[in-house]
C-alpha cells in the first residue's frame, strides 16, 4: 500500500474511533498527519523497525502501518466499523462536517447517510443544533449538491493510476490503448475503455481479467476502481474503427458516420487497424482525440492542419518550489530533475511573504535565493534556473512586494490564495489589477478551483483575460492534476485574444515536474500550438519577451 492510502486508512481508523468515543482516535489522528508530513522511506523504516521514530507514531500504530504496507487489512478496523452505519463514512466527504460534528448529527438527528444529511437540511433541523447554523446548514447542501455532480469522477492522475497497470499487462499480449475522457485530454475522468487485441484468457492470466484488476489492490481506497477501467477486445482490423469511437464526442462520430454514408463506407465492416485508416478511407485528415468535440469541423485530406502543442516541445517551466518554501527538494535537485526532464530553464517561483503557512520568502530570504540561483547557474547546466517568487495577489490586486524588489527577478508569477469572499465583480477586478501590474508575468491558477474539491471562483474571465491583453501579462494554465487551471474553455478565450499560456507543472517535488503531461493534454484540447505556449519558446526568446513586457 501507497503512502496516501496507508494515511486515509489510519483517518477512517481515527473516524471510526471518534465515531465510538475511543480515545485512540487522536493518535491515529496524529500518526496519519506524521505521515503526510514524512519523506521518509515508510518501507525502509518498517524493514528496519524505525517506524516509531516518526513523531506520533508509538508501537501499536507502527504495527498497524507496518500490516498497511503489506496490504492487509487491520482487525482493529473491521472491529471498529462492526456496528457503525455505512453511511456515516459518506458524511467524512462533506468539506466542513468534521469528526466531531458528524457524531453530533448522528446522536441528535440520527443522521447516518448523505441523503439522510440532505433530508435533515432540508427539514432545517441543522439550523437549532449547536455549532450548525442557517449558514452551515446552507454550505453543507452546496457540498451534497457537489458531491453528487462529482460522484464517479477521478482526476487525471488517479485514472491513470488505474489504467497503467492493466495497459502494462494487456501489451504484453497484443495492442492496448486508453480511450474515453482520459485520451481526449477532459480534466475528470469516469468511464476509462481501454481498447485492446490482447485475447481475455491471456489478459486473465496476467491479472488483468477484470475490469480494473491488477490496478485496484486489496489495499485500494477507490471506490468503484474495479468497475471503471472495461476492456474492450477486438480482432486487429477492428482496432482503429473501435478506438475511436471511445475517443470522441457523439457530434464527431455522427460527422463521420454522415461522411461515410456520402461515400459509401460501412465503417462497420472497415479494415482499419489504426485510427488514421478510418480518416483516409473518409478522405479525412485525422483529427487528434483531445479535437473530436462539438463545433471543431473535419479537415479534408491534404489541407495543412497546425500541430496542436506537444510535451516535447516544452523547453521549462515557469512554476516550481524548493525547499526553500514547501517544496520537498532542493535547488540542485529540482535542476538536476528538470534537465533530465529535458527542460532547457526551470523559474522558481517560491510562495511570497504572505504564504507564512508555506514559508513564505520575505525580502532578505528571496535576495538569497537569488544569489544561490546565481551561484549554481555558474557551474553550468543543461538547464538553466531563472530567478522568480510566486507573489500573493492583495484583495485590491496589488501584489505583496514592493516594485523594485519584484524588479530584481525574471519571472513574477502572481496568483491568488486567500479568496476572501469576494463576489463577482471584486474578484473581477483584483485578478485584472494584478494581470495590469507592471511586474506580473503570468496570472497564476487564475480561478482558484480544485478539482472535486473546490469550485472556481466566479469571475468575468473575458475582463480578466482582457486585463491580461492591455498589461502584457500570459496566463497560466497550472497543470496540478488537482488543479488544471485555466479550463480548456478559457485557454481557448486566451488564444483568441493572442494571451499567451504557461503551461506550469507547479512542482513542489521533482516527480511533480511529471505534471506538465497533464497540461499539455489539456492545452491540446483547447487547441493550443507550441506558438500559444510561452514556455514553448527558447530561453533566449523567452528572456526577450519578459524584457521587453518590463521595458
């Protein structure tokens, strides 16, 4: 079991316990914390019995992390769950329902279900009960209401957690590809097809028999993990015809079928054992997956179509941390991890002073840095460390460092991360105040949105992306699998007004910098080109456009 899972097993441990009034909820409580916090190898401790010296962590709960490693499931576990309602666990998901104040709705409502929560609200049997309210009771209907949009639904990089494991094992027997909302570069995921000629007994025999098997452990927490990844086998003439059509919008396969049916192909019947057979036999250009959505027309065979932007031709990226701020490795090592990336420049752009609960830079701490920069860029590299600081955006949309301070790094990355509330119009004019500044490079995750975690914040994006046209200012497409931030739809708005995008990894680690695949397929479904992207561009060019925005 993964760390993540092996946290999320001692919290639903710890909630059980609070659940039942057994005290040993809060060193469960606080073993998984230590562990979210560690980087240690959990592994290595177990084999070595140090598991106790990670702070919270006394013998028992080292038996129980050491019994998670090996993927198996504590006693403790199913003795505490024993005569709780299942659905107590659904309440955990609500964002603002803690332990303690889902066992208050427990014992005072009887409320043991999310539809049961729902009924109580709507009943308005929260707004009397002590530590509720008219406003709780509110949020926690906007949070139901969330929970059953987002049901099913996987961010990108927890889908393919899933798929690669049964994509690795089909290969070994025949073709395997991914298909669905995965391929065609959709930020959340549910169904995931994988289209493979791999015959099933062999696929069986490998442990991939299964939807899902081979992916979704005995360890795993994700519910319906076995359900969502179906395997659909094809003889290999079959392979292209069926893969498409689990890559595309129904309004792109109905265009085919109209075109097919105007030339006379039964594509049905078509030998096609790529995707690009079924577009020559129509007389087609291939459309790319992340393209074959509503209102993108075909392209007739022979008319030049732009490659849209690949992972290849990203030279840096813009956004990172070290350990200077809350990133998990050093300058050095995020360099070295960026030029074996193939990167050519990585910007650190460090949390500001306001971040104190990510240890924020102050000025003297930036300086520093600057000159560590220096110092390892004089050693020379493949790839080049540009100075820069993730600046907090003030509710006014001025920025928290002065002018001639911001002045001194090459890359001011300004983003939002106290909300304060703010309604339309004020979040509208504080992102487009800080898109005017003069020493704002790139808007940061400009909505602010976590992906099944957090709603955007309403802005008038058009003003925003306006804003960003009259300061010089890009925008920044943050390829955090939790974030994705700008949309495809608001890249598209950017592109046509000529805004150009970084693609930001917003690495905090070195295998974060892994994030960018997850950008790149977004960006491509907004139709971005490598001429879109400003991290596309060598450093020289890169180095003449932010002087030139400066000047």
């Amino acid at each position: 079991m993964r760390r993540k899972e092996i946290v999320r097993a001692l919290q639903r441990l710890a909630f059980a316990a609070e659940m039942k009034g057994d005290r040993r909820a809060r060193a469960w409580s606080g073993a998984a914390w230590a562990l979210r916090q560690s980087d240690e190898d959990l592994h290595l401790l177990a084999q070595e019995g140090r598991l106790t010296e990670l702070k919270g962590v006394g013998r028992s709960t080292a038996a129980l992390v050491a019994d998670l490693l090996d993927d198996l499931r504590p006693a403790l576990l199913d003795e505490l769950e024993a005569d709780l309602p299942a659905g107590l666990f659904e309440l955990r998901k609500v964002k603002g329902l803690g332990p303690k104040k889902v066992k208050a709705l427990w014992e005072a409502l009887g409320v043991a279900s999310l539809a049961e929560l729902e009924q109580a609200c709507r009943e308005n049997r929260l707004v009397e009960l002590k530590g509720f309210g008219a406003k709780t009771q509110q949020k926690v209907l906007a949070e139901i209401a969330r929970l059953r949009e987002s049901a099913g639904k996987r961010r990108r990089d927890q889908a393919w957690a899933l798929v690669r494991p049964v994509l690795r094992a089909l290969r070994e027997h025949g073709r395997a590809e991914v298909g669905g909302a995965l391929r065609r570069g959709m930020e959340l995921v549910e169904a995931m097809p994988i289209v493979t000629t791999a015959p099933p007994d062999a696929a069986a025999a490998t442990g991939a028999g299964s939807a899902g098997a081979g992916s979704a452990g005995a360890g795993s927490t994700d519910e319906g993990a076995a359900d969502a990844v179906e395997r659909v086998h094809v003889r290999p003439g079959a392979f292209g015809w069926a893969l498409l059509q689990r890559s595309a919008s129904e309004a792109h396969l109905e265009a085919l079928r109209a075109r097919a049916a105007e030339r006379g192909v039964e594509l049905e019947a078509l030998e096609a054992e790529r995707e690009e057979d079924v577009y020559d036999a129509l007389g087609l250009a291939p459309t790319p997956p992340e393209r074959r959505e509503p209102g993108v027309p075909l392209v007739t065979a022979g008319k030049a179509r732009t490659p849209l932007v690949r992972r290849e031709d990203l030279r840096g990226a813009l956004h990172n941390h070290t350990t200077a701020s809350d990133g998990a490795h050093t300058l050095r090592q995020m360099r070295d991890a960026a030029a074996a990336a193939g990167l050519s420049y990585l910007g650190i752009s460090e949390h500001s002073v306001s971040a104190f609960y990510a240890r924020g830079l102050d000025v003297e701490r930036l300086r520093a840095q600057r000159e560590a920069i220096a110092e390892l860029n004089a050693e020379g590299s493949a790839c080049t460390l540009l100075t820069g600081v993730e600046s907090d955006i003030l509710e006014d949309g001025a920025l928290d460092y002065a002018d001639d301070v911001l002045a001194e790094l090459e890359v001011v990355v300004a983003s939002v991360h106290r909300r304060y509330a703010q309604d339309r119009e004020a979040a509208t004019r504080r992102l487009a105040n800080a898109a005017r500044h003069p020493r704002a490079a790139v808007l940061g995750h400009p909505t602010g949105r976590l992906l099944l975690g957090r709603a955007p914040t309403d802005v008038d994006m058009a003003a925003v992306l306006d804003a960003c046209v009259e300061g010089g200012c890009a925008v920044e497409l943050n390829a955090n699998p939790a974030r994705l931030d700008l949309s495809a739809a608001h890249l598209a708005m950017a592109k046509a007004r000529g805004v150009p995008v970084s693609i930001a990894a917003d690495a905090h680690s070195m295998g974060e910098l892994a994030n960018l695949e997850h950008g790149v397929a977004v960006a491509r479904r907004a139709g971005l080109t490598a001429e879109d992207v400003l991290n596309a561009r060598p450093l020289d060019a890169l180095r003449r456009w932010l002087a030139s925005r400066a000047s």
